[in-house]
C-alpha cells in the first residue's frame, strides 16, 4: 500500500466521522421498549445525536 492509498483512506474515515456526528436523528418510542434502547446507544457510540421522545403507543402512526 502506498501512502497515497493510506492518506485517501484516513481521510474517507474522518470525513465519514464527521459527517455522522453532524446527524441528529428524532427517536419517538414507546417507554417500555427495551429495544430502542440499544439502538439508541448504538448510534450515540457512532457519532450521532439523538433526540429522544417517549410516545404512547395508541398516539403512535
């Protein structure tokens, strides 16, 4: 591997970095959903921001 090739794939990954931690993604979840929970935390670990929002399941479409 040259260090052209590494240079452009250092800078893919920082730029894919960055991109995600600019993301904000909108949660609206039932309050007794375990799952959500984990993806929650999931995408936090890979950069995004997340809002979250407990919604009734009735309330939900």
């Amino acid at each position: 591997m040259n260090a052209r090739t590494i240079f452009l794939s250092a800078a893919v990954s920082v730029l894919s970095a960055t991109a995600a931690a600019a993301q904000t993604v909108q949660v609206f979840k039932d309050a007794g959903c375990g799952c959500c929970g984990g993806w929650i935390a999931y995408m936090q670990q890979n950069g995004f921001s997340v809002n979250l929002a407990n919604v009734e399941p009735n309330r939900m479409q």
